[in-house]
C-alpha cells in the first residue's frame, strides 16, 4: 500500500502537468503555480478514491474476514448511476472552468445544470464516507475528491455566472428553434430561472437512458443505502469471518440452512457470528483438550490455522459449505463421543460455546 502510494505522489504532478499543458494549449501560459498544483492533487484525490475504494469493495450480503478490508459505501448494483453524474459533473466543470466565454449559452447552460447536480452527490459522498460501523470512524481517504470538487465548483460557478452569458449572446444555431433557445438563455437577469428549469428534465432525461441499461429509477439513492457499516446503510451484513477461527464459521454462515441447521448468533472475538451444532461440538471438543493437554491443543491449533484458514478462503458458495459439512459429520460425532465419555455435563459445555 506504502509503494502504491508513493507511485501515485509521482505519477499525480506528471499527469496534472500534461493535462494542464493540453487544455491550455491555445490559452496563455502558465502563470501561477498554484493552479499546476491544484491540478495534480485533483487527480492524486481521484487515484487515492478509487485505490482506497478497492480495498472496502465487498457488498452487504458478502461475509468477509476484516483483515483484508470492509464492506463498499456504494453498491456495486447502483454504482453506474453514481458514476455516469460523477463523470458528466466532472467534464462540465472541466468545460466552465478551462473554456469559459468560449462556451455557447446552450451548452454553458447544460455545463452548469451537471455541476449543480454534482454538488449534492459529492456533499451525500462526504457524509456516506464519514463513518463506518466497522472501524469507528470513515475512510479519510475517500474525503479529497469530493472536497476538491465541491471547492472547484463553487469557484468556478461564481466566476463566470455573472459575465459569461454577454459574451456568448452572439453564438447562432441554423435551427430557428435552438437559436430562439440560444437567445433565452443569453440574457444573464433569466440565466438563474433557465437552470433551474432544467435541472429536473436533464437529471430525468440521464436517468431515463440509465434505466435502459438496467438501472433503477432510483439507484442515485440506493447507490448508499443498499451498504453496510457506512452513514446512509440500511443493509445488514453476514457476521464477519476470522482469519483465525473456525473454518466451521463459513459453513454455518455460506450453507444452505436445511442442511447446515444454523442454531443461532453467537460471539467470537468480539464479532457476531452465526453457530450450528457442529460448529458448537467442535470447540467444545477443542476446549476440552485445552483444559488436559495444553500442548497437544497448541500443536492441533496451530495445524488448524495454518490449513484450516486457507481452506475456509475457498468455502464461498452454498454447495461448497454443504459438501464440508456433510464431509464433516464423521468427525462431530466423534467429537461428541469424546465429549460424552470425559464431560461430565457435555451438553452444557457445548451449550456456552459462543454464547453472547
């Protein structure tokens, strides 16, 4: 993670210059430092967004082991929604900020409406990524793009709204229709008005095409609510998995319930998880050895957790935790045999397994 870093604080200024030299290629050359720098944190924020977003990349309905990351605060479902406005908001801000008085009042307009619509997804991304249930506090990470764009967008939009529109009122369409548009929109005093009234159809309109493509009417919403251990979740996640437990742990969780037979949730290291009856058997009969053989149990544990984690990493579907538990069933009753002839109450020894 520190190498890939290191390589985006190196990359980031090379690609903010070339992207700096290429929008203003026709313009005056650079004259303040300051906006070569602004750029390349803009596109650092970018990479850092969606490195960090890889590691938390896991859905709600998703057991994984907290060891290797967290759940996602965007939905992969809904995720084309939120990336389709992100990616529209951001290339009209890149126009109004790079092309300002060059820009016709129609399209300016359209520029305008995607930068407003912008701003209160970035605003519902800050506060989506701003806690997290599962680490007690948000991705910090995630913060810098949606913080540039907001600043950038508030810059942006009060330089040129009040001076761009005189200077664009001499563009012309050939359609007598799109030039009488053309004409509304270059008066500045009815500019406010005419964004307005487009937001709702052009927001309507991007949603429209969305829907074609499978989304839903309301996956801009959903996109945050349909997670786990973020603000906005509304979504329960299965008990997490621990890289030092029970493999048992994801055949109780992963199997099919009419064959597993979940019994209840229990409590393994400070984490909810789910328990069956075999999975109860099983460290019953483990902390049966540990209370009379000390080092025997070191040695069958540490077996345990050099092969029994890797092999819990591959128990990912139904089947596969069915055919484990089936394979299994010769060693629960053996277990339970063992627990039987040197328990003196082993049905209350495996009853406080797990318990919360």
């Amino acid at each position: 993670m520190i190498a890939a870093i290191i390589l985006l604080l190196i990359t980031c200024p090379i690609l903010g210059y070339l992207f700096y030299k290429e929008i203003r290629r026709n313009a005056k050359p650079i004259t303040v430092f300051g906006e070569f720098v602004y750029i390349s944190l803009f596109f650092l924020s970018a990479c850092l967004f969606s490195f960090i977003w890889l590691f938390n990349g896991d859905d709600y309905y998703t057991a994984i082991d907290v060891v290797d990351g967290g759940y996602t605060p965007f939905a992969a479902k809904h995720l084309p929604t939120l990336l389709v406005f992100f990616l529209l908001s951001m290339l009209a801000l890149i126009k109004l900020w790079y092309k300002r008085r060059n820009l016709p009042p129609l399209l300016f307009s359209l520029c305008v409406v995607f930068v407003i619509i912008g701003l209160p997804i970035s605003f519902a991304v800050l506060i989506q990524t701003g806690s997290n249930t599962l680490h007690g506090k948000g991705e910090f990470l995630f913060v810098p793009l949606p913080f540039f764009y907001i600043v950038t967008s508030i810059i942006v939009l009060n330089k040129i709204v009040s001076n761009e529109i005189t200077f664009s009122a001499t563009k012309n369409y050939r359609s007598k229709y799109l030039n009488y548009l053309n004409q509304k929109l270059a008066q500045t005093n009815s500019l406010p008005l005419w964004i307005f009234l487009m937001i709702l159809p052009v927001f309507a309109v991007v949603v429209a095409i969305l829907i074609l493509f499978g989304q839903d009417a309301n996956s801009i919403t959903k996109v945050f609510t349909e997670t786990t251990t973020w603000t906005f979740s509304q979504k329960t996640h299965p008990p997490f998995l621990e890289h030092n437990g029970h493999y048992l742990c994801t055949v109780a969780v992963c199997g099919t319930p009419k064959v597993v037979k979940p019994l209840r949730l229990g409590k393994r290291h400070g984490h909810e998880i789910v328990v069956n009856r075999q999975l109860l058997i099983a460290n019953a009969f483990e902390e049966l050895i540990q209370e009379n053989a000390p080092r025997l149990h070191k040695v069958i544990r540490g077996f345990y957790d050099k092969y029994g984690y890797p092999l819990s990493r591959k128990i990912t579907t139904a089947k596969a935790s069915n055919a484990v538990y089936l394979l299994m069933k010769p060693l629960e009753y053996f277990f339970l045999l063992v627990l039987y002839l040197c328990s003196a109450k082993p049905e209350e020894k495996i009853s406080r397994q797990y318990t919360i």
